[in-house]
C-alpha cells in the first residue's frame, strides 16, 4: 500500500452535491503540525466507467450516474512491474487495472476563497510512463491548506491512468478495433481533465482557472495535454497554465510501425505467432493483469512509450517547435508556462535503463 494519511474514524465528514447525480460524502484532514482540520480530500471518484475489455479508450461517465457514497480511502496503484535497486524502488503492492480515478483536495476553510472559486491545480505523476501512483502521502496538502501558512490557496487534482502497457500498447490489430486504440494512457488523463472542468464547480473550483501539471512523465503528459489543445481547437480549450517540472518534448515519438518490434516480440514471447490479430489481442485481454506484471521486465523492449498517432498526438509536433509554428498556436492560446528542470533526471534514467 502506498503510504497515506487516513482519514481517522472521528474525521469529520463533509458532504458535495451534484445535481441530479448524488451527494459526495468526503472527510475534512487535520494539519499534523498543528491539529487544525484544513483539506477536505475525496479519494477515489471515478471520471470514467470500468473498462469492459483492456487496451479500449475510457468510457465517459454519463449524465444519470449517481455519485452518492463515501470517498475515504484511496484506491491501488495502476498494475506495474516491480524495479528495486539501491536508488530506485518501485515495490511490489496491490494494484487495480480501474485506475480512472481523481483524488480531491479542497481548503477547509473559505477565509480566502475568491469570488470565482478556487484555482485548480491538476497534477499528473511521473513515473517514465511505467510506474508511479496517484496515491502518495506528499499529495496530502493538509499545510498548504493551512490559513495560517497560505492564503493563496487552491484545489488539489491528482489523476489515475493506465501505465506500461495497459497504457501505452500500440500495434495495427489496435486501430483495426478503433483508428483511436493508442495513447490510451493519455486519452485516460484527457478523460480526468474533461470531468475536473465538468464538475469541479461543485467542490467550490473555479474551472475557468485550470492549471496542468507534472514531474518527469507528468510533466511529458502535461506536454501532450496541452498540444492536444492547441491541435484541437475544436475542442474545449480547459487548459489555462501548466507548469513543468522537468522532461520535455526531446524527440518525435515513434509511428505506429516502428512499435511493430514491441508488439511482435510480446506475440513471440508469448508463443501467439499463429493467432490472427483479433485473436492475439483476446489472448492479451485474457491474462490477468499480475502475469503481465511479471510479464514486462522479460522482454528486451520492455518500455511502453507514446506514439505519433496523428489523433493525440501529431506527427508534426517536433517539426513544429523547430519552426516556431507550435509558439504561434501558444501565442494565439494566452497561455501562462513555468517550466523548471530537475539535477537529477539524467541520474535517475542512468540508474533505470542504461545504455548498452
């Protein structure tokens, strides 16, 4: 389990309504510095149906879904292998392949609250698009949300999507179900922004005042969101700020047909050579998700990345920056960027996946 604060047994209880689709039962957090109750955190509500079968895009949550019930605990990290070195742990602990989930933290308190509403931070964690949960104790702002400490306070999102290659498989059997079957990770993250600018109104956000964000992976995903927007400008622009925290956009992410490799070694290794693609795909679906945990680090191409799929991503985006196309699409967007870099991003890919 990854380390939390639990909402206690006395926590009290402090209730949002949605109209027409239930009332949110959530637990009000107390600052351990000085006992004052400050967050108000609903863990683990759902911005997209259960999957009906793996490797599909997520399913909107319709208008008729009752939300009614308690939101105490947060849910298992999505399946990902186990990496333990000296430097680097990711251990082995429960996971749950329904990780379209968001956590929610709110000030307690409205003393500073603006007349629109909280801003709203939406944070993507990293990870190298493999690992990495959005359950972690450092995303409980129980001090940030302290009046005392802060007045310039705001809504905390934290997003669940899939990773590895419940995440990010790509091959041609794929897009033969739908031209969209890609990225599915990022179309998972792009669901939980949609549903934070649906609904945060009712947590007391203002969704006119919607920052992105993220470190390494969430900051790359943070990237991908924000060129999702600016390619699609028929889409609801919801993205106002980001803020990087390290790893950008170095290199254009691979075609379809270089992750061809990828995906016939998983066939290969998985003696499938002489199923067709719709019968290779049911096979994959038909593993649980903890063989295919200890499935991943087996093979030489092990990493599961994103992929140029002209639908999330465009096959001209690297091309685009070079040419200042991509700082007009900004310029026209009026967006605020902070981008800052971690000492330690080299030395962590050093230690994960060195160069042979």
């Amino acid at each position: 389990m990854d380390n939390e604060i639990f909402a206690e047994k006395d926590s009290p209880k402090v209730e949002v309504t949605i109209p027409n689709q239930g009332t949110l039962t959530g637990f009000t957090l107390k600052n351990p510095a000085n006992g004052k109750l400050t967050s108000n955190r609903f863990a683990r509500i759902p911005y997209a149906l259960p999957l009906k079968k793996r490797f599909t895009l997520p399913e909107p949550i319709p208008d008729d879904y009752d939300y009614t019930g308690e939101y105490r605990d947060f849910g298992f990290k999505c399946p990902q292998p186990v990496y333990e070195s000296k430097q680097i742990v990711y251990p082995k602990s429960e996971s749950d392949e329904h990780i379209q989930y968001l956590n929610v933290w709110v000030p307690a308190s409205d003393k500073y609250k603006p007349k629109t509403g909280w801003p709203v931070l939406i944070y993507i964690h990293g990870g190298w698009l493999q690992y990495g949960s959005p359950n972690k104790d450092m995303f409980n702002v129980v001090e940030l949300m302290d009046d005392e400490n802060f007045q310039e306070k705001y809504i905390l999102v934290t997003l669940g999507y899939r990773l590895n290659i419940f995440g990010f498989l790509t091959c041609k059997e794929l897009l033969e179900e739908n031209p969209k079957n890609s990225n599915m990770g990022f179309w998972d993250q792009r669901e939980g922004i949609k549903w934070v600018y649906k609904y945060i109104k009712y947590f007391g956000g203002d969704p006119e005042k919607i920052t992105v964000s993220g470190l390494s992976a969430g900051s790359y995903s943070t990237f991908f969101q924000l060129a999702y927007e600016l390619y699609h400008p028929e889409e609801t622009q919801i993205i106002k700020q980001v803020v990087f925290y390290s790893n950008m956009v170095f290199s254009q992410p691979k075609t379809i047909d270089e992750c061809e490799d990828q995906f016939n070694e998983v066939v290969d290794k998985l003696g499938m050579n002489n199923l067709t693609g719709p019968e290779k795909l049911e096979k994959l679906r038909s593993f649980d998700f903890e063989f295919l945990e200890e499935f991943v680090p087996k093979l030489e191409l092990h990493t599961f990345r994103a992929v140029s799929d002209s639908h999330f991503i465009a096959p001209t985006i690297l091309g685009d920056i070079q040419s200042g196309k991509f700082s007009k699409l900004l310029i026209d967007k009026n967006l605020r960027i902070v981008h800052g870099e971690t000492d330690n991003e080299f030395y962590l890919y050093s230690l994960f996946n060195p160069p042979t």
